[in-house]
C-alpha cells in the first residue's frame, strides 16, 4: 500500500545515508552532487529509484579538469512506491546511493547484482 513522507524526512534520510558512507570511501568521490527528484526523467522507467549521470572515474582522461559535477539522483516516488515500511525505506535508499556511488568508481550493474546491490 502506498504511504507518504514529506520531502524535507525523505531529504534528512539521504543525508543519513550519505553520511554512513565510510570517510575512507567518502573522500574519493569528487566532484559529485546529490539530489533528489520526486520522479524519473520521461525517458527513463517509472520505477527507477536512482540515476547516475556523469564520466565514471575509470573511464575519465587528463582533461577532464573543470568539468561541472556528476550527478547522483534519487527519486522519490518511486522509492516511496517500492517501499512498504520505513525500515524498508531507509535500507532501500542507502543500497541506491551506495550503488549509484559505485557507477561514479566504474561499477556496473552486473557486478552491483552480484555484490547485491542491485
């Protein structure tokens, strides 16, 4: 069943999710903002709960200096959507922005599966 929370919870929920990401990890990501969006791009699935947009470090070259920041989005709705529980909200956030995260270190899907956080 569908519930709801207002954006300013859901955005305090991100930011405790980032904020567990392990400083080590943390400090290696460069370059990179967080938002979050109530619905996907048009383009895009209706269900899908993040998106990675921008060059991943592996695929960067030496000119790539300047560059605007890439972007990691979370989208709401259908997080909420796919959630039954706040329990389960939280837990599903933190695996989206851990592998939206990934995508930034050249991580794909595959091996986001298999390491399960897909």
């Amino acid at each position: 069943m569908p519930w709801e929370m207002d954006a300013a919870r859901f955005d305090a929920l991100v930011d405790e999710a980032l904020d567990a990401i392990p400083d080590e990890l943390a400090a290696l990501v460069h370059n990179v903002v967080v938002l979050v969006a109530d619905e996907p791009p048009p383009e895009e699935a209706d269900d899908l709960l993040g998106l990675y947009e921008g060059v991943a470090l592996t695929e960067r070259g030496l000119n790539e200096g300047g560059a605007l920041p890439d972007r990691i989005f979370l989208f709401r709705r259908p997080l909420m959507d796919y959630c039954d529980s706040l329990e389960q909200l939280v837990e599903e956030i933190r695996v989206t922005v851990v592998h939206e995260i990934a995508h930034h270190f050249g991580i794909d899907d595959d091996r986001l599966h298999a390491l399960g956080y897909g």
